[in-house]
C-alpha cells in the first residue's frame, strides 16, 4: 500500500494518540474558561472577547476534522455546564462548538497543503465564524436573544475574529516548526 494511501487511512481513524490529543486540547478550552485567561477584556457587552475555541481550532488544523470535532464537543460540555446568560441548551452548546473543529480541519485540508499559514489563517477566521454565527444564530432561533443582537455583538465578534485567526497563525506555525510530526499537512 502507497504511504499517502496509508496516510489517509490513519487520518480518519480515531487512534490513541488522536483521542489523547483531543482531551488535551480539549483541558486547553476547559483551564482557559475556569481560569478566565481566555476571556480578555474589552469594552463589550459581555466585557469580554473569548478565545476558547482557539484550541478547538489548532485540533481541527493539526489533527484533522474528527479530533476537532471531539475537542469542541469537550468545550460544548463547559459551556453547558457554565452559567452564562443564555440557558444551558445542549443544541446551542454543543453544536457550533463541534463544528468549530470541523469546519477549521476541513479548511484546513483544502488550503493548507499549498498554504500553510493561509489555511491557518482561513481556518482561524471560518472557525471563529461558525461559533459566533452557530452559538448566536442557534440562540436567536430558540427564542433566548432578539435577533436585534447581531448588531451589538459586530464589534466583539471582529475583535475575537482578529485575535483567533493572529493566535491560530502564530500557534501553527510554532508548533509546526517544534514538533516533526506536525510538519506534514494532515
């Protein structure tokens, strides 16, 4: 069997190693939200911008779609388990936060081969799209904000936008050049 062959075969296993990374950038999320160091403060509504999905995206870019998926199915979990002022709604939870990681690996894959930090890039941008266009479009569609929120939210929506695809990038890149295993597109 071809090594690209077998290397395709590999990617859409769940092996140990992948299920490992997945819980530890998955802890990432989880240390990030109880100690408040993904929470950085701005003049918003909420006070805040969040980088909390930042980990669920570097799953999807480094280790592919169906880690991705896992680790924002971890960060779902907290933040169905966090008070926040939209009710616990396991379809508001976890839905955009799976396709955090789905969405950012898939990018990833399609753009990243030729472009690495490009992919990185468009998967930083895509991935931060789909939480705050899930996790606020899915509240909107339950009744639990007024869809007038759209224009409140613009301003902290780029400002996580800006932050995620520069954190992406630079954390890609990083461990792109530290760790050989990650120097090959998955």
């Amino acid at each position: 069997m071809s090594e690209t062959k077998l290397q395709a075969r590999q990617q859409k296993r769940l092996t140990t190693r992948r299920m490992v990374m997945a819980g530890v950038f998955g802890a990432i999320c989880v240390v990030l939200g109880m100690t408040g160091l993904g929470l950085i403060p701005v003049p918003n509504l909420a006070g805040y911008a969040t980088i909390l999905h930042v980990p669920v995206i570097l799953a999807g870019v480094l280790e592919g779609p169906l880690v991705g998926a896992f680790t924002g199915l971890i960060m779902g979990i907290y933040s169905f388990m966090t008070p926040g002022p939209i009710p616990p709604d396991p379809i508001v939870c976890f839905i955009p936060r799976i396709l955090i990681g789905v969405v950012s690996g898939y990018v990833y894959r399609l753009v990243g081969k030729r472009h690495p930090m490009l992919g990185a890039g468009l998967a930083g941008v895509l991935g931060t799209a789909t939480n705050t266009v899930g996790f606020i479009g899915l509240a909107i569609l339950m009744g639990y904000v007024p869809s007038a929120i759209w224009i409140a939210i613009l301003p902290q929506a780029t400002i996580e936008l800006v932050l995620a695809t520069v954190l992406t990038v630079a954390l890609v890149r990083v461990i792109q050049r530290a760790v050989p295993t990650y120097r090959q597109q998955r």
